[in-house]
C-alpha cells in the first residue's frame, strides 16, 4: 500500500462553499414546503369553523381549536 492512496486531498474553497450552499438550498425548501402546508391546513380549518358556525355546529370548532393548540 502506497502512502497516496491513505492521503486525502483536502477540498478547496470553491468546493466547500458549494457544499453549504447545497445544504442550505436544501433547508430552505424544505422549510418553505413545511409552511406551505401548514397554510393550507389553516385555510381548510377556517373553512370548517365558518362552515359549522353557519350550520350552528360547534363540535368541529372545539375539535379544530384542540387541532390548533397541538401544531
């Protein structure tokens, strides 16, 4: 076994700023994609408290409050 091979070229700066680059690419979507989603479950729990306050039904209020609290 040569002594090369055990050797590791360090990265150069170029391929390290890469690297975070990619790891934050990385974070922000997946951030965005968390957020987009609880949007939409905000948006489909109003519709429901509206939906039931305009029938006079106020288990799915407490039901989507108690959802609420959770997230």
């Amino acid at each position: 076994m040569s002594k090369d091979r055990a050797y590791q070229i360090p990265p150069t700066k170029k391929q390290e700023t890469m690297v975070k680059r990619n790891k934050t690419k990385f974070k922000i979507d997946s951030h965005f994609l968390l957020s987009f989603v609880n949007y939409y479950i905000l948006i489909f729990l109003i519709n429901k408290v509206v939906s039931s306050l305009r029938r006079g039904k106020f288990k799915y209020i407490i039901f989507s409050f108690n959802f609420f609290i959770l997230e």
